[in-house]
C-alpha cells in the first residue's frame, strides 16, 4: 500500500483515435509526480480517468489498493487545465457551492475558506464577483477550491499556465507545504522544465504510450553519458594545451578567451576515469569548474522518443 | 448523491432568478401585456365611436322610415334639393356619403336606379347594411303581391338556429369544439412557450459553463448527468416561478385597470369572438339567451378538468424533459450561442407543426386522422393531445387506448431522448474549438 493509484493496462480510444494504450503506472503516496509529455500525448485522457470523467475502455486503476470509485471522488482535488469559475457569481458563494460539491458541509467550507483567504491574503474578495477580478486572482481562487477538501491525491494540469511568477511561486510553495502533510501530488504538463525541479517521479507519455517511468533521479543516472564541463584558469597558449588534450581525450567543444585567460571545454570520458584527467589538469591549470552534465527530462524525451522511433 | 442534485439545483435556480434581465422580464411582461390589452381596448372604441353619416335624397314614395340610425350609422334626410347641391352640401358637411333614390312609382324601378355617391369607394358594410334595405323592401313588396300580409312576412323574417343535441340527448351549443380546443390549445400553448423560452434558458446556461471553463471543475465533483438534470430542474422551477408571478400579476393588474378604466372586456372578445357567427352585414350578434348561456357554462363546467389538468401536468413533464435535454445537448456540443441556429430549427419545428396543424384539424375534426396522429406522434404529443382531451375520455372524446398509447410513447421517447442527450451531453461539455456536424454528435454516441 505505498501506491496512491496504480493504472494497469489502461486503454482508451475515442472512435478511430487510440488516446491511452496500455498505460500502466504506479504512483507512489506522498510524492511529487510528474506527468510529462508533448500536447496530445493522452495526459489529460489518463487524468481524466482518474477523476472519473470518462471511462477507461479497458484496464483496471486502483486508488488507495481498491479499484476506483465514486466516493473516491471526495478524496482527489482536481486542477483541469481549461479551467475557470462562474462569472456572474459571488467568489464566496461560488467557492461554498464548489466545496460543497466536493462533500464538505457548509460550515465546514466556511470555515476552511476563510483560513485559505487569510492565507493567500485574500479576504476582502469574498463578495466580489469573479468577473471583477482578474485573471491571476481567479487563479488562486481556483486553487484553494482544489485543495479545500484536504484531499489525499491532488491533480494539477498545466498548473502554472496563467500565473504569474510572483504568485506561481506563492503557488508552489503552498503545493510543497501539502506534500509536507502527506498528500500524493501528480503534475501534468507538456513544459517539462517547469515541473522537473519538483517532481520525484517522472512518466514520460508519448503518442497515447508510456515510454519512460520510475524515479527521477534514477532514470537521470541511466541516461547520463560522462560528458563534463571543464573550466580552467591557465597561463598557457589555451589553443595549444587543447590540442595536446584533444589527442588523448574525446573534446566534444570547446573555447578560449585569451584575455580572461580562461579556457572552457567539454569532454566525454569513459566511466570511473575522471580521476587521470583531474589529476593531469590540476597539474598545469587551476580548475574552477568541473561538473557532470545532467540531461533534462526534456533531453531524456528526446532521446527516448528517438530511441524509439529507431527501433522500428 | 441526491444532496449533490439539490445543491446543483439551488444554484441553478438562484443564478436564474438572480439574473437582471430575468427580473426585468418578469416585472416587465404583466405590463406589456396588460398594455397591450388596454391599447386594443381603447382602439376598438375609438373604432367603434366612429360613426358613418349618410344623407339621404328620397325623392320617391318608398324607404320613408327604412333607414335607422344604428352604432356605426346615421342617416339625415334631405329635401327639396337638387342632386348637385345634395352632393355638394354632404361633402361640405362632411358626410361619408350621398343615397339617391329617384322619382317613381314602381319600387323596383326606384331601387334599380338608386345611386350612393361617396368620396372614395365606399365600405363593404355600409353598402351591404344600404343593399339589404333595398332587398328586404323588394321581397316584401314581392310576397305582398302574393298576398302574404307585412306580420306573416315579420314571420318569415325570424331568424332560424338548429337545436342541436348529443346522441345522449344532452342539448348542445354551437361553437362549443372551437371553445373546447381553444381552451385545450391554450395549454398546449402554454407547454410551448415554455419549451421555447426555458429550452433556451437551459442551453445558454450550459454553453456559459463551457465558455467560462468551469464545467470541467464541476465534473470532477459529479456525474455529468446530474448536472444536466439539475441544471433543467434549476430552470424549470424558476421558469414556474415566473409563469405563476406573470399571471397573478396580469390578472391583478388587468382587473385593476378594468376597475379604473372601465374597460368592457366583453367587448374585446366580442370584436375577436373565434365563433363562427362574425357579422354578417348589418346583421346584430345574434343575442345568446340566457338559457344559452347558461348551456355555455354547463359545457365549459363538463370539460373534464382534473383529467385536463392532469394530462397537461404529465405533458408538460415529460415534454419539457424531452425538449430541454436535447436543448442542453445541443447548448453542450457548441461552443457559442450563433452556432446552435442549425440544431435549434429542426426541434422548434415539431412544436409549431403542433401549434398549426393541431389548431387547424383539431377545431374542424378533433378526431380525425391527422388530429389522431399527431396526438400519438411523442415530440407533437404534448400540445395536439391537450388541443383534444377537453372533449373528454371514451364515448365522445379521445377514445382511452389513444390517451394510453400516447402517454407510452411519450415516456418511451422521454427515456430514449434523455439517454441520447445525456451522451451527447456529456462528450460535448469537454469538447472545444469546432462546430461539430451531425454525424460527429452520431459518432458521439459511441465513446
């Protein structure tokens, strides 16, 4: 039971057009998840299945170790990415309605809404009516409707579209404070940097199929290649010293500026060897940069999907 | 799950009635209507104080006392002028027309070479009211030379109604099917409007919920179809909310104005009477007696109400139902109100097909075929069945397996419609960016 939601063989097509095909997936509780892949790659398909939208056509999905139900709906917050509010109603009124949709009592909701408006700093709202207000407050509105039922897994689709960088941070902290409590979080999105840094997990979902899952740190440790940065502060002639380098090691680029006497290359070296070389430079120059090149998980789609593409 | 249907329905129906335009639209209609009503009143009096002047030149030994002032008529008598100077003075008098009748001693000589001098052509009326003068003087003048006395000829002149009776041998009224389907078509009516006016409600709401974005957010929390049905309850029941503020206050209002005014409503209905009687020339109404009346009112007392009344709940359940599900479909697959046009048209046209062709067959033969088909037939069920009920159920009336088979249909098509729109509905709400055509909503059905 450390999996949250378990997806097995999940399949879904809508008339000719395949969305999911056998996605399985396990998501582990308490964990940043992140959903990565280009637009209409079947993310919102599989999320909305989740939330019980649509169905899947075959597979099984379990929440919490039993198969999906609908009074797990109280316990999912759902983020959609086309999202927005009534706009001829009153921002509190509307907030209760959807709070009370979820199964929360009135006082309940009452009670939670007005810690959530305290918290973002948003109390005078209440009565305002949303088509008043502007894009980015609607936002934040939407987002403590998402999470006022305290539920277990929280769904964010493209969940920083539409703010600003000011308030998307506020955002993700408050996304990281939830994480603290114990909820499970899954993040879905086609800009992959976004999300990466907070993400444990990763899926990557290509073409309506799973290409790539597990742990994000794992999956970047199988796909490093032992390339290195180099800096070197030296007094040698730069583009001589390359040339002597270049003969015992694979320079993938490299570049000299004379003036600042600082010499940038980068090189790929066989694994567990990076001791000669460091030795070998320390000896002639003073290193101030050395680092391992990590690739993207946008770097790591790519290749994956190249890999793929190869395969055929 | 029910509590979720309440709250979706509390919403719906105070977003409705809260709205402005709503609220205007229901303070202002009772007045418009009543306005409406005082305006005909008050042009049909002016019409009718509108009286015609006709000067009369009798030179001849006839038509000395035939020419009677009525409402719409005075007659002035002219004498010792010439035919000029008679034409000269009506039309500096401004009168509407010069009668001449000529020198003579033979009555049908005299007539045929009388002559009505107007400014412009004259009125259809008044040359029929002049014309029947000139007959009933021929016929009279004609019978007495076949000795029949001027009594025996008030005699012939009685105006004659048929006694009509049922097979039961209960007296009857003429007219009493116009009434009857008039009242039974009202209903119908009403069911329409409301169609038409909620439908629309409906739709527009459900296309605000996509537009907006929020639906998506709401979905999560319920069913798609719950929605959809608390969105049609939410409606409807301020839709009835407004129906029942509407008629108390048109009814208040126009007694109001009666009192005030002094407004004989008789009068109007007079002046639009569906009977079949309308005025034929010169001819009065012919004065319904007070036992007539009273036969009236026994008719109108025999219409089965309760059954009236509770067809026209039932109809109306599950017609609306029927109506403001495919509106909500049709509201789900668009993404803006210009593009429901298309879909809109071909379920405006049942309803008015029901509305005419009811009316139409309905008050010539309400059980007829096409009456009877129309009355089965679920989408125009609703309105021609109500159009034929006041007639009553079983002998007479709309025979009971008809009443049966209609209903069935009805709830068959009810359930049908309700699923098919649901599953329109439900794709539809997540689907944006084009107008879908008909067979994208058909393939719609199979996801």
């Amino acid at each position: 039971m450390d999996n949250i939601l378990v997806a097995k063989n999940v399949s879904k097509s809508y008339g000719d057009y395949k969305a999911l095909s056998n996605i399985s997936l396990e998501i582990p509780k308490n964990c940043i998840y992140g959903l990565l892949g280009p637009n209409g790659a079947g993310k919102t398909t599989f999320i909305r299945i989740i939330n019980q939208i649509t169905y899947q056509d075959s597979g099984e999905i379990l929440f919490n170790g039993s198969p999906l139900m609908p009074e797990h709906i109280s316990m999912i917050g759902y983020l959609p990415e086309e999202r927005g509010l009534y706009k001829s109603m009153k921002v509190g009124e509307q907030a209760l309605y959807l709070a009370q949709l979820k199964g929360l009592s009135k006082n309940d909701a009452k009670k939670r809404l007005k810690y959530w408006f305290d918290r973002l700093d948003i109390g005078d709202w209440w009565n305002k009516k949303i088509q008043e207000l502007s894009k980015g407050m609607a936002q934040k509105i939407q987002f403590i409707v998402t999470v006022l039922h305290e539920p277990k897994l929280l769904i964010f689709d493209e969940p920083f579209s539409g703010f600003d960088p000011i308030n998307a941070n506020i955002i993700k902290d408050e996304i990281l404070q939830l994480k603290e409590k114990g909820t499970s979080i899954i993040f879905s999105t086609h800009r992959m940097e976004s999300v990466e840094e907070l993400c444990e997990y990763i899926a990557l979902i290509h073409k309506s199929e799973k290409i790539l899952d597990g742990k994000l740190s794992d999956i970047k440790k199988a796909y490093k290649n032992n390339i290195f940065n180099v800096g070197l502060e030296t007094e040698l002639d730069g583009n001589a010293f390359m040339k002597t380098l270049e003969d015992k090691y694979h320079i993938l680029s490299s570049k000299f500026d004379a003036k600042e006497k600082q010499l940038d290359f980068t090189v790929q070296l066989p694994s567990n060897t990076t001791t000669n070389i460091l030795a070998e430079l320390s000896r002639q120059a003073n290193i101030n940069r050395f680092e391992e090149t990590i690739p993207s998980a946008n770097d790591i789609f790519i290749q994956t999907v190249n890999n793929k593409e190869n395969d055929r | 799950m029910i509590g979720k249907l309440g709250l979706i329905i509390k919403r719906e129906y105070l977003a409705k009635v809260r709205n402005k335009s709503f609220i205007i639209m229901t303070i202002l209609s009772p007045l418009l209507i009543v306005g409406m009503i005082v305006l005909i009143a008050y042009l049909i009096r002016i019409n009718d104080s509108e009286k015609r002047v006709i000067s009369v030149l009798n030179e001849s030994e006839f038509f000395d006392h035939q020419f009677k002032t009525s409402q719409s008529m005075s007659f002035v008598r002219f004498q010792n002028l010439s035919l000029q100077e008679a034409k000269d003075s009506t039309s500096s008098l401004g009168y509407y027309g010069l009668l001449y009748i000529p020198k003579g001693t033979n009555l049908e000589q005299v007539s045929k070479s009388a002559f009505l001098y107007t400014k412009d052509n004259p009125n259809t009326n008044v040359t029929q009211r002049l014309e029947s003068v000139f007959q009933t003087q021929l016929r009279q003048k004609k019978l007495s030379k076949l000795g029949v006395s001027s009594t025996q000829f008030q005699d012939i002149e009685e105006p004659f109604e048929i006694n009509l009776a049922t097979f039961e041998g209960e007296k009857s009224v003429k007219g009493i099917n116009e009434i009857k389907a008039f009242i039974g078509g009202g209903f119908g009516y009403a069911i329409m409007m409301f169609i038409i006016i909620y439908g629309g409600f409906v739709m527009r709401s459900v296309i605000e919920e996509k537009t907006s974005r929020i639906i998506e957010v709401i979905i999560s929390s319920v069913k798609p179809f719950q929605l959809m049905l608390g969105k049609i309850i939410g409606t409807s029941l301020a839709g009835i909310t407004q129906f029942t503020i509407w008629i108390i206050s048109a009814s208040l209002l126009l007694f109001l104005v009666m009192l005030f005014l002094d407004i004989d409503l008789s009068a109007i209905a007079a002046e639009t009477s569906i009977t079949p009687q309308t005025m034929g020339g010169m001819e009065q109404f012919p004065v319904s007696s007070n036992s007539e009346m009273m036969l009236y009112a026994k008719e109108i007392l025999n219409i089965p109400w309760i059954l009236l009344i509770s067809s026209f709940l039932i109809y109306f359940i599950l017609g609306y139902l029927i109506y403001s599900s495919i509106y909500a479909a049709i509201g789900a697959a668009v993404d803006n109100e210009t593009d429901t046009q298309q879909f809109i048209f071909p379920i405006i046209l049942p309803l008015m097909l029901a509305i005419y062709v009811g009316f139409f067959s309905v008050f010539s033969n309400p059980h007829g075929p096409i009456a009877v088909g129309f009355s089965l037939f679920p989408l125009t069920s609703p309105i021609v069945m109500l159009m034929r009920l006041p007639g009553g159920i079983g002998e007479g009336g709309v025979p009971l397996w008809q009443l049966i088979l209609s209903i069935v249909l009805l709830i068959g098509t009810f359930l049908g419609i309700v699923w098919l729109a649901a599953k329109i509905y439900r794709v539809g709400i997540l689907m944006y960016g084009k107008r879908p055509t008909y067979r994208e909503l058909f393939r719609w059905l199979k996801y």
